[in-house]
C-alpha cells in the first residue's frame, strides 16, 4: 500500500461515481446517512477484551472516542482487534503467544484501515502489546493517528501496603520456600488487581505507554491518567477530536515519529528505569515508521541520561503515584529544562513537545518519586546493552537496584524454561550460579517468552541479586534481579549460547558492558562443529509462521523484515 500524504480523505471514493452504490449501501446499513459520505471515515481501533483487566474498559473509552470525533465533523467506526494477557499467559505455553499478539494486533489494523480505506485512526490499548502494535499499525498506514492509552491500574491493598501482580508471582516462591501459609497467599490473589487497568508499576504497559506520549503520539497526560479516572474518558473524546485537527492540517504520524522523537521516548524510558521489553518494541516501531534505530542508539542515550524514578519492580511506588505528583508531563518538564529531550519534536497536538510542556505544572516540590538530577538513583540509565562472545548481536540486561555491577559463575544450563523452573523449586540452584534459559528466542521458543515466574521465584526463594539469569528469551516489565534477556544470535540458530555448557565460567559486566564465557577459540570451534540445529518445535499454524518469519531480537522481532 502506498503510504503519504496522497492518502488524504482516501474514504470519499465512496462517494463518487454509481458504481460506488454498493459501498454506499454497505454502510449505510450501519448507520451512515448522506451527509456522512461528506465526511472523513474514521477508525477508531479497540483493543477491548474482557481476558485481562488491562482491556475490560475500553469499549466504553472507544465509544467516548467515537463520540468526540462525531462530534467535530467525522464519520466514525469502532472495529476491534484482538489482546492477550501477559500475566495470565505467564509461566506456562500460553506465554509463546504473547510476543506474536504484538504482530497480529499490528496486522488488524493494518487490515481494516488498508480495507476500509479509512481517513484517520484513534487507536486505544492497554495490556504490553497493545501499544507497540498499534503504533507499528500507525507508522505503517501513516494516515492521521492519535494513540490512547487505556491507562494504569490502581494498587491493591493487603495488611495496609500496596500490592501488585508481580507481588503474587514472588508470593508464590515464598509459599513453596515456606515462608508463607496457603491461606496468606490466597489472600495475597485476591488483593493484587482491584479493577480496571494495566499493570501498575513501571513494567512493560506504562513503560510504552510513556514512551509513546514522549514519542508525542499521544494527548499530554496519556501515558499517566488511571483507567478508572474520569479524565480517560474525557481524553478519548480530546483524541476523536483532535484526529480531525490533524487531518486538517496535514500531519502524519511519519511528521511526527522522527528519529529525535525516538531518541525522547528512549530518554524517558531510561530516567523512569523501564521494561526491558522497551528495546524490542522501539525497534520494532521504528522498523514500522522507517527510522534507522539500533541498539547503539539505546547505549548513547543512556550514558546521558540518569534514572531519576523510585518505581517498582525495583523500586517503591506505582504509576498512580507518579500521576498524582505531576505525572510523565512533569517528568518529561524536567528533563526537557536540562536539556535531554529535543523540545523542537512535533506532537499530535499540533505543537511542539516544547509548546505542550509550557503548559504542564510540572512536578511537585515535595515529591520523592522522582529524584533532582543532582541525586540521582544511578547517574547513568539502568538498560544496559551487553555484547561479548556469549551476545555478538547484543543482549540487555536492566541494572535498576542492583548493587553489585559485575556477576562471575559457573552456568547452570537449561533448554526450556520450565527444567529452570523445576530446578529452583527442587533447591538446585546456589548462590553464584548463572542460571542459563535458552532455546526460548523468538524463533526457537518459540514467541520469545517471559521469565517473570521464574525471576518471581528466584527472589521468593531469597536468591534475588545472588544468582544471574541469561536467556535469548526475554524478561516480564515486572522481572528484577541480575538478568539478561533477548542475547543475541539465539541458540535455534546457532547462537553462542546454545554452545554454553554446564559449568562454563559466565561473565556479566553491566560497566565494560560485556557478556562472555571462559571458553578456547579452539574448544568454540569444536562445539560449533558439533552442534546440530534441533527442529523448529511449531509445524502448523500461527506460532510455524511466527518462527519462520521473525527476525533477531535485536532487530525488534519482526515479522515483515526482508533482507
């Protein structure tokens, strides 16, 4: 499909001609009149769903939505795509679904609006994937777009303290090192997810719900409003609205997801101390909107930019608590004041990022959430990029709360995640051991799945920054510890990890950004020689189609990347 500007108000074809009758009569069958085949056709992309809370509310949001573009002169339709949940998929094979969600949301609405030809999109999401996708959509469509974010979840309460989900996977490794009682865990299920909303730490859902609003693909506040506040719903009619404004003044979504555009969402990822998952989806992202992004990008960001933000899984407080304090506008107010963003962006507003944040509050004075510059968490953004003999195309690790810099031991060896998960559980993994998950890569797992059980365990069981875990698979928002994920080339395709055996010295350095195993060239080559490609573990359907066409993770996992 062609992409650009020649695209504009493509939906008054309709109109035109009588052997367009048919087109006319298709719609007026759901409730377009005369007048309405005057105005732009407007998509608005619904991710709702009532298998996870992070989606039960938004076909109320889309109606608001559609409502506010009616509203200011469009022709709106609400059509769905489908979500998944990360947390009730984890730990088990529905998590080899959950990465290739991503590309099937993303190919939906690719779909719809392609077919139906439609003049602009508001796109709402909610649970991990359904940001990424719906602006890998956007970028690919590059019609007039305004994304929504669906918004966070609140904290539950237990014995007075906040709880999460990613409480209840580290209950679940108390309870079997019994330290906790089947009925105080049962307690714990009951209290972690009290309504609407995604999951809310900064974990993968408000990790690229923040970066979009730095991208400025969203309203000012997006990314940070709750789901359950009455400001959603007003937003969503501000989106319906504002999709018009964008048509009217020819802005598209490639105006705006520029290569510094980018370069702010990767700021903000990294002085919030985000999700690994991060990496995967930029990349991915950017792939859709045609910007040149690599993992180098990540690393320069980093180097300048502080982790400012005292946010669980390895921190304090929730997303909540960042919105009642200023929220991402007053995050990114501070940065931009010492200059780390690039004010000149274009936005979906029509303004600058400049321009938006002249108009936020700002942060308040007597917050402790979001530490000053000069106190910072760590001086240097927590998502490292690793690269050595064991990752020649990169792995990432997420170094927020970690007090020590640099892991020594010897491998731990597993080829699938639930043999890790039965060795932690049975007491086979000591302090210093490097426990090493492989066979789990975007092709080999295949879906690239997330660790978060078994991270979850690792702390439960008291081991939590004591061992290292690597993995060509990747990591949950809500995993901390010393982990590595998404390494590079992965073992399904003769990466070096698949080479790794039991007791090979690993060495993790998150300062000289090194990933190696102690091994001769000599005795590489030999096991190189030796090993043989297992098949593929899908023959039929959508996971045998997603391993053969996805790309390397340090590409973003990609499915439409054609070399």
């Amino acid at each position: 499909m062609a992409n650009g500007k020649d695209l504009r108000i493509r939906s008054h074809v309709i109109s035109e001609g009588a052997n367009r009758v048919p087109n006319r009569a298709m719609l007026r069958a759901v409730g377009f009149t005369d007048e309405d085949f005057k105005k732009p056709m407007i998509g608005v992309a619904s991710t709702w769903s009532e298998v996870t809370p992070c989606n039960m509310h938004i076909n109320d949001l889309a109606v608001h939505a559609k409502q506010g573009a009616r509203d200011n002169g469009g022709a709106p339709l609400i059509f769905n795509t489908i979500t998944v949940s990360d947390g009730i998929s984890m730990g088990h094979e529905g998590m080899l679904f959950s990465l290739p969600s991503r590309e099937a949301i993303a190919d939906s609405i690719e779909i719809v609006t392609g077919a139906e030809r439609f003049d602009g999109i508001v796109a709402i999401g909610g649970c991990d994937k359904n940001t990424p996708a719906c602006l890998m959509a956007i970028g690919r469509l590059n019609v007039p777009a305004v994304y929504v974010y669906g918004g966070t979840i609140q904290p539950g309460k237990l014995d007075g303290k906040d709880v999460d989900i990613v409480t209840a996977f580290e209950a679940v490794g108390l309870y079997h090192d019994g330290k906790m009682t089947e009925e105080e865990l049962h307690k714990v299920e009951c209290s972690v997810c009290p309504g609407p909303g995604a999951c809310g730490g900064m974990y993968t859902a408000n990790t690229m719900a923040a970066a979009a609003e730095a991208m400025g693909m969203t309203l000012p506040g997006s990314s940070s409003t709750p789901a359950i506040s009455p400001g959603k719903a007003e937003e969503c009619a501000a989106a319906g609205k504002q999709v018009i404004a964008l048509l009217e003044q020819e802005i598209y979504p490639r105006d705006i997801m520029t290569k510094k555009a980018f370069e702010n969402a990767i700021t903000v990822v990294m002085a919030l101390g985000g999700s690994t998952n991060a990496f995967l989806h930029l990349l991915a992202i950017a792939h859709s909107a045609g910007v040149d992004l690599s993992l180098d990008d990540f690393e320069e960001i980093r180097l300048r930019v502080p982790h400012l933000a005292d946010l669980k899984p390895s921190g304090q407080f929730v997303m909540q608590d960042l919105n009642d304090i200023g929220g991402i506008p007053g995050v990114m107010k501070l940065l931009l004041a010492e200059g780390l963003l690039h004010g000149d962006c274009l936005t979906v507003t029509g303004k600058t990022i400049a321009e938006n944040l002249a108009e936020a509050s700002g942060l308040q004075a007597d917050q402790t959430i979001i530490r000053p510059l000069d106190k910072p968490l760590k001086p240097n953004g927590p998502l490292v990029v690793l690269r050595g003999n064991l990752a020649p195309e990169g792995a990432v690790a997420k170094m927020s709360g970690m007090k020590i810099q640099r892991f020594v031991g010897p491998a731990k060896v597993y080829d699938s995640e639930a043999e890790a998960t039965e060795a932690i559980l049975q007491n086979q993994i000591h302090k210093g051991d490097v426990v090493v998950i492989r066979y789990c890569g975007p092709k080999g797992g295949p879906g690239m799945p997330e660790m978060l059980s078994v991270t979850a365990l690792i702390v439960g069981k008291g081991l939590g920054g004591a061992v290292a875990l690597i993995t060509d698979g990747r990591f949950s928002g809500g995993s901390h510890g010393f982990v590595v994920g998404h390494v590079s080339p992965e073992a399904q395709v003769g990466g070096p990890i698949g080479l790794l055996k039991n007791g090979d010295t690993v060495v993790i350095d998150s300062e000289t950004q090194q990933i190696t195993f102690e091994v001769t060239d000599e005795e590489l080559a030999a096991r190189k020689q030796a090993w043989v490609q297992p098949p593929f573990k899908v023959n039929s359907g959508v996971l045998a189609k997603y391993s053969r066409q996805v790309s390397s993770a340090s590409k973003g996992a990609v499915t439409d990347l054609f070399e």
